[in-house]
C-alpha cells in the first residue's frame, strides 16, 4: 500500500494531541460494470478496514 505524503491528523496545538498517524491512499480495484464495461474503484482505507470486520 501507497501512504501518503503528508502525515494526516488535527492541526498542531499549544498541547499536542497525539493522534497523527500515516494515511494510505486509495486502492484501487478492478470492477465489472453493466455491458462488460470494465473500470476501476477507489476504495477509502477505512473501507477496506470495515471488510474485515463483516
């Protein structure tokens, strides 16, 4: 998986919050529409991160 560039999270403060973290880019996933039209999707990480969980 790709992460980003920057590091995603709140704006800096006076006190930090500690809950920056890496973000990922989207993936993306081959998908088969109507009439055999082939394309892609690009999914959320925290899409991915729900499929496991179902």
């Amino acid at each position: 998986m790709n992460p980003k560039a920057l590091i995603e999270g709140p704006p800096r403060r006076e006190v930090p919050i500690l809950l920056r973290q890496t973000s990922f880019k989207a993936l993306e996933e081959p998908v088969m529409f109507a009439g055999e039209h082939r394309g892609t999707h690009s999914a959320r990480f925290g899409e991915i991160e729900q499929r496991a969980w179902r």
